[in-house]
C-alpha cells in the first residue's frame, strides 16, 4: 500500500467550500485526514482510491472549514434570556455584573459546558472564551480544561477589572468585580500562563473593556502577552457614548491613547470597536490589529452597525464571535446572516455585504485573527472540518452553496464536527462528553443561581411595554 494515499478520514462525495485563496468549491468532492492534518483535497474522482481508516460519505452535505468564534463569554448562558430589552451600559450594571459577580465556579462551568456543547453542535471548532467569572486560577483553568475535554480548539481570555475606576463608579458598575489591584491581577494571570499547557487550547490575557479598566492594567496584560507570546483581548468602543466617556476621562480617545503608549499590534485583538473615527479607523488599520465583530449582540443591545468595510480597507483581521449566550445563541450560521444584513441596513445598500465576505470571516479570516492555523479545507492545515447537511427543503434549489448556507442556512444541520482530526460530534451524539449529564448539570446549577439572585424574566419589564405584555399574558 502506498503510504502516501493512506489517510485516517476520507469525506467524500460532498460539496466542499474549500475557502482556499482560490475559494474554490468542489461540487463532488473529497477531503482526507491524516492525524492533526488534512492531507489531501480534491475531486472524488481523484481521491476515491485513497485507503481510509474510515469513509464517510458526504452525499447531499457540504464538507466546510470548522467555524470560528473570535468573542464569546460561555458562562453568561447561566442568565439565558434574561435581562432582556436593555443598552448596554445598564444591562451590565444591572443584570450581567451583578450576575458575574455572584456566580460560583461549579455554576459557571457547568453553564461553560453547555454553552460550548451548544457552539460543537453548531459547527465551532475554535472559540476564544472571554472568562471573567469567577476569574481565579482555578476556574480560568477548569474553563481551558472544559474546552478542551469537550474535544475544542480554543483560548481562554481571561476577563480582568483591576481596580474600582472613576470611570466605573459613574457608570453604576458593580464594584464587587473590581476587588484586585493591577498587581494582583498580573500575578493571578501569569500563574494562569505558567501553569496551563496544551497544543489545542490556550490562554490569553483580557482587560475585559478598556474603557472602565485602570490604564495600567491593560498596559500590564500587553505587557505579559508578550512575555508569554500570546495575544490579547478587550471589550472597546462597543456602545456610542463610550469613546466620549474615555474622552471626559482621561482627555484622549481610546484607541489614540493604546496607539501612544505602543499596545497596538497584530496581536492586540478588540471585541466589539463599533465607535471609531476616522483616525481610530487608521490606527488599527495601520497596526494590523483584530476585531471580533458580533451582529448579534450589536442588534440585541442596540449597540449599532460598526463600519465593517473601512476597518477591514484599513487592514484589520476580523472575525465573527456570538459574544455570550445570556441573551442570543452560539450559532455562528445567523451570525453570519446578520452580519450582511446589519451592514445592508445600516448603509442602505444591498452591496454593503455579501454571503461570500460572511463566510471569510467565519472561517479564514477568523483563523487569523485567533492566530491558529485552521480555517481553511486546504493541505497542510489543521483537520478542523464541519459537514453540513443540504438534504432539506429550506436548502433547495441549491445554487450557490456558499449563499444558501449563509442566508438560509442554520446550525441545525451540521451533522458532523471534527476537531484536530477528532469527530467530536456527529449526527446529534457529542463522542467525548455525556451530553444529558451536562445539560442537567447546568439547568440544575442555573436555576438555583437564579433564584438565589431573584432573577425573573422578564428583567426588564419595568423598562418597556413589551415586557408589560408579556407578564399581563402570563397572568391571564
Ligand atoms: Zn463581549
């Protein structure tokens, strides 16, 4: 036998989106897997005679690239659908922080677990988790540990708050989150970096929003991610009064102040950075930075449209996150959807986005800005690779696969998802975690947290009509 056709997984006969430079797409095609790699692609033709450990046949499926989520926050799942209809500055002040504040490690990971369950079951095969509750060691670790067990490529961002900020007194955050000095933040992260191995799932740091942390804790986590030879991640310019907030504060805008004191490069990634200027446009441009751009929780807090295009003219890597679950879903399918959408919208014009460009930066432009080498269905990168099935009616006629699975498509019909060569789920079954156990695990840990907080729902009925509606109906 020859050693050079021999290869552990063979998908074949599906439509392959290879999202090479070509972005070629294969109608019969197949994908071989050797070990961490894919080491051939091509028609089914070519590849039919390839022995394989195992065969699987893709008729009636699309094979992709694994989806990448740049931004989440799994344990926010613990207040799923709460704290509804509310901006951003007070659903942190009065719903999420609060929340964060009081959550326990087994609560937090349990919901971790489910959430990042949800995100395999949808096609994510790297996820950068932004943790920041609880932040110690050990819970960041258990979180990497999850991530990792669940069988995901990933970072843990480890969310910090530092010390108690002017900026965020006036703004009624919750100053129980804000209980560390710069000092005691840097040396709980570096533990964190020092302790943690493994090729698949990585630690990064995270002042969790530029805007309300002490300046010196991000200079600090800069300053350790290079140390370390990581990246890192923050919240930034995510709502409208934000760069003006900063402004009154410290008297320059955000993104000028990180480029004078030398924090921008490629490995500098931002969540969010909806409320550039022109010249904060430049300077992440200029500085290759990364932004995770998330629709999703844009629309749902009403945050805006960020100006997607010029950034991505300018020169930054960009990626899609899901940016929690507290409020929407892991579901990078719709989130590809509306990023299109939001940009159609926004500018008025049915060119301002395309499925193609949604698909990019899902998949290889995610890639890069989450620094692995994945995101593509091409030889030599990493065996990260989704199967979709297309057998559905809201799937046909299929034309063009790439825009029926952006603009029709949904997680729902991802049937397989194999992560460093490894299927780690496959036709609703997760091979490497009991799934019940998880789910039962987090209702169970959640509902106690909720009720230990008095959550109800709807959080925010006091603050529209639309939930006035919803109590008068359940009362009737
Ligand atoms: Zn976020």
């Amino acid at each position: 036998m020859n050693q050079d056709s021999y290869c552990d997984t063979l998908f074949i006969n599906g439509i392959v989106v290879t999202m090479d430079d070509q972005r070629r797409v294969i109608a019969d095609g197949a994908v071989a897997v050797r070990g961490q790699r894919i080491v051939a692609v091509g028609s089914a033709d070519e590849l039919r005679d390839w022995n394989a450990a195992r065969r699987i046949d893709c008729r009636g499926s699309a094979v992709i690239p694994g989806l990448i989520d740049c931004h989440n926050h799994l344990f926010q799942l613990a207040g799923r659908g709460l704290g509804d209809g509310m901006a951003l500055w007070q659903w942190l002040g009065e719903y999420m922080l609060p929340l964060a504040a009081n959550i326990q490690a087994p609560e937090a990971l349990a919901a971790v677990r489910v959430a990042a369950l949800e995100a395999v079951s949808c096609g994510t095969t790297t996820l950068l988790d932004n943790h920041y509750a609880p932040s110690d060691v050990e819970t960041t670790l258990g979180v990497a540990r999850a991530l990792q067990e669940i069988g995901l490529r990933g970072i843990v961002a480890r969310g910090m708050f530092g010390p108690y900020t002017q900026v965020a007194q006036d703004n009624g955050l919750d100053c129980a989150l804000f209980q560390h000095n710069t000092a005691d933040e840097m040396a709980s992260m570096r533990e964190c970096l020092q302790e943690w191995s493994s090729d698949r799932v990585s630690i990064w740091p995270s002042p969790i929003n530029v805007i309300y942390n002490d300046q010196s804790l991000v200079r600090g986590c800069v300053e350790l991610a290079k140390e370390f030879g990581v990246r890192w991640q923050t919240h930034c310019s995510e709502a409208a009064a934000d760069p003006k907030i900063y402004e009154s504060a410290y008297g320059v805008r955000p993104f000028v102040w990180m480029r004078d004191e030398g924090l921008l490069d490629a490995d500098a990634t931002f969540a969010h950075a909806i409320w550039l200027n022109e010249e904060e446009i430049s300077i992440v441009g200029e500085h290759q930075c990364g932004i995770a751009h998330n629709p999703m929780s844009n629309q749902y807090l009403a945050s805006g449209p960020m100006p997607l295009r010029k950034l991505r003219q300018a020169g930054v890597s960009m990626g899609l996150g899901a940016d929690g679950a507290a409020g929407h879903c892991m579901d990078l399918f719709q989130i590809m959807k509306q990023t299109v959408y939001v940009q159609r919208q926004a500018l008025l014009d049915p060119q301002a986005g395309n499925a193609l460009e949604a698909f990019e930066l899902a998949t290889r432009e995610g890639a890069r800005l989450a620094n692995v080498d994945a995101g593509q269905l091409t030889e030599g990168k990493l065996a990260d690779v989704v199967v979709v099935n297309l057998d559905k009616p809201s799937m046909a006629p299929c034309f063009d696969v790439v825009s029926t699975l952006v603009y029709a498509g949904s997680g729902n019909q991802v049937s397989l998802t194999m992560v460093d060569g490894q299927i780690v789920y496959e036709q609703g079954r997760f091979t490497q975690v009991d799934r019940d156990a998880f789910i039962e695990d987090a209702q169970q840990r959640c509902s106690q947290l909720v009720q230990r907080l008095g959550l109800q729902f709807p959080l925010s009925r006091a603050h529209g009509a639309r939930g006035a509606a919803i109590q008068d109906a359940s009362v009737a």
